[in-house]
C-alpha cells in the first residue's frame, strides 16, 4: 500500500511546467477583450 505522506515529500514539479509558467505570465497575450476592442473599432 502507498504511504501518500512519504510520496508527497519526495515530488518535485517539473522544471517544463515553470519555465511553461513564466513564458505565459510574460508573453502579452490578446484576450477576448482585445477582440472585442478591435471588432468594434473596425466597425466604426
């Protein structure tokens, strides 16, 4: 049987998913709201 306690001490995340994190949180994404923006300036 899993000892979930001793597991849960030895995880460690994977490197992938911060360097995933960090690339998101600095790349400038357009969002719905962006293009919502563009539609109704276009429409003007």
């Amino acid at each position: 049987m899993l000892n979930y306690e001793e597991e849960l001490k030895k995880f460690k995340p994977s490197l992938e998913v911060e360097e995933i994190e960090d690339a998101v949180y600095q790349e400038d994404l357009t969002d719905l709201s962006d293009l919502l923006k563009q539609v109704m300036e276009q429409s003007k």
